[in-house]
C-alpha cells in the first residue's frame, strides 16, 4: 500500500507538471504568434524582379492580399475566371500608390479542365505563390445526389489547380535559388466538415496534406533550400459568395483577414489559425507542424 502511495505520489505532480509545461508552451506560442512575431514577408520583396503570385485575386481575400503585396513593393501574378475582372483589379493596383510595379493577369477558370496553361509564368522570378482561389457552394442534398460536375469542379478547383500551379512553379523558383514562400489558403472545414460541404471540405482538407507533404518533400530535395510552407485556416470572412453579414471579430472583412494572413507567415508553424480570436475556442492549439527552417 505504501509503495503504490509513494508511486502516485511521484506520478501525480509529474503529470500535472507535464500539463502545465504543454499548456504554457501553447500560451507563449499564442504570444509569440499574434502578438510578438513581425511578418518575414518582407524577405520574398527581394528586389525590382520578384513576382508574387496570388490566385483568385479578382475579389474577397485574394484581392486583398494582392493590395497588400502590391503596397510591399511585389511584382503580380494575378489570377482569376474573368479576364474583365482581372483587367479591373490590374488597373486599380496600379492605381494604389508611389510604388509602380508590374502586374500580369492570369486568366484560367480552375474548374473547367484539368489541363492548366501556366506557360506565362515562366521565366519569372517568383519567390511567393499564394494560394487562395477556392470556395464552393452548399448543396443542401444528399451527397449523392450532387452532380459530379459539380463534385469533379469543387475538386479541381480547391485541389487539383493548386497541385499543377506548384508543379509548374517550384522547379523555376528552386532553380532560381531563391526564398521560397507557398501559402494555401484553406478552411476550418477542412479539419472539422460543414454541413454539406463534405467535398469541399476534403479538398481543403486534401491541400492541407499537399503543404504538409511538399513542405517535407523540399528539405529531402535541399536541405539547404530557404522553403516556408503556411496552410491557413480560415473561418468566417465576410464574401458575397458566402458571408455577407455585418463583419465581426468572428467574421472578419477580407482585408482584415489578409492582414492577418500576412502578418503570420513566417511564424514558425506551418498550420495557422491567422485571426487570434478565433484560437480561443481552440485551446490556443495553433494547428499541427513547423517549418522545417524555423
Ligand atoms: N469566405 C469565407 O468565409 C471562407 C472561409 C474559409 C475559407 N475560405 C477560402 O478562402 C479562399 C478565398 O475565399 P473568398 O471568400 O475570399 O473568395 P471569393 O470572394 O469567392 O473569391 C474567390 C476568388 O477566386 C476566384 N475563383 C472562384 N472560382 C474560380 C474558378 N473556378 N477559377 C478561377 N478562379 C476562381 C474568384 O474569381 P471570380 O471573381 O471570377 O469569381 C475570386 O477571384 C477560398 O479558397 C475559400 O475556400 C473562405
């Protein structure tokens, strides 16, 4: 009897050590993230040539995050279905201020086709590729009684157009010997599925482990190799496609959460809640994963 007292006795406050010990690591990593960390953007601006890519830059957060690159001092890629559109959004950045940087326009509707034509981006010199055209709209059916038009397009669009963007793009930004920055930008539902989402939340779910895996993938290729891999999971932003409410802390504007986006990458963890509020219900868990240089 007095054995096994004087074993709990030991095991008790080692656990609740062990508790304590994982708990204050979550909290300084919460303070380090929203609060201490200053974006590394600035280290992808590398100089009059550098190109950030950004898909799915005609509205909501992929917009945003393009004013934000464009006011950095980044050359464009902007992507988008509507070359209309796309002329738009190109003739407001260069609109936006001192800076007068190159903006090209990428115009591929992802859900049409597998068979993208990226034959444009070649030759530049890309450190950054954002990764935010996506989206799907719910279907209040049962799952089998979608039409695998819209199955195959969901999945084109959310899975396989990042998929071929990065086969295209990585070997000419590791060849270029240059910082390499892949942020996708994915959904909560992609850990936790939404009513009627099902498809899009694997999808989500699907680049998640794409970023995981080529965030490996490229130190087994270069150990060397400066690569910064960030999956973004993003709750309620306010968009016409799906939240058009009053923004909140809950529900952000898309400028605020592409603020957000930008001012975390670099922050040492490859899956990332941007919006500090909404990793309080989460235990202040940032999500799985570092990055392999920091
Ligand atoms: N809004 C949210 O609450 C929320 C939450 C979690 C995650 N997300 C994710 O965040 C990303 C951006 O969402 P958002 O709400 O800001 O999007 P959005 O306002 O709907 O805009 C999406 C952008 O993607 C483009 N796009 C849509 N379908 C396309 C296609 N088939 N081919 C090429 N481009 C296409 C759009 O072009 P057009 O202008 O031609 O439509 C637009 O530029 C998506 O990946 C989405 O899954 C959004």
């Amino acid at each position: 009897m007095m054995a096994i007292l004087q074993f709990l006795g030991f095991v008790v406050p080692l656990i609740g050590l062990i508790t304590t010990a994982i708990l204050l690591r979550r909290f300084a990593s919460f303070i380090h993230v929203y609060f201490l960390h200053r974006s590394a953007i600035q280290r992808y601006a590398l100089d009059d040539d550098t190109f950030a890519v950004v898909t799915g830059a005609t509205g909501g957060m992929g917009k945003a995050i393009a004013e934000d690159l464009y006011d950095r001092g980044f050359n464009l890629v902007i992507h988008g279905r509507s070359q209309e559109k796309l002329d738009r959004v190109k003739e407001e950045l260069l609109q936006r201020g001192p800076l007068k940087k190159i903006v090209h326009t990428l115009r591929i509707n992802a859900e049409d086709t597998s068979t993208y034509d990226f034959s444009s981006l070649k030759g530049l010199k890309i450190t950054a590729v954002f990764l935010v055209a996506g989206g799907a709209s719910v279907q209040t059916v049962p799952y089998d009684q979608v039409s695998s038009e819209y199955a195959n397009g969901v999945i084109r669009l959310n899975a396989l157009f990042p998929i071929d963007l990065l086969r295209a793009l990585l070997p000419q930004m590791r060849a270029a010997k240059v910082p390499m920055l892949v942020v996708g930008i994915g959904s909560i539902t992609g850990r936790y599925p939404a009513p009627f989402l099902s498809i899009y939340s694997a999808s989500k779910s699907f680049l998640l482990r794409l970023i995981h895996g080529l965030s490996i993938d490229e130190s087994f290729h270069d150990p060397s190799a400066d690569t910064t891999f960030h999956y973004m999971n993003v709750g309620e932003v306010i968009s016409p496609g799906s939240f058009t409410k009053e923004p909140n802390l809950f529900c952000p504007t898309p400028e605020t959460i592409a603020r957000a986006i930008i001012r975390v990458v670099g922050c040492g963890h490859r899956e990332v809640i941007p919006v500090a509020a909404k990793i309080m219900g989460k235990h202040m868990n940032l999500g799985e994963g570092k990055n392999k240089n920091e």
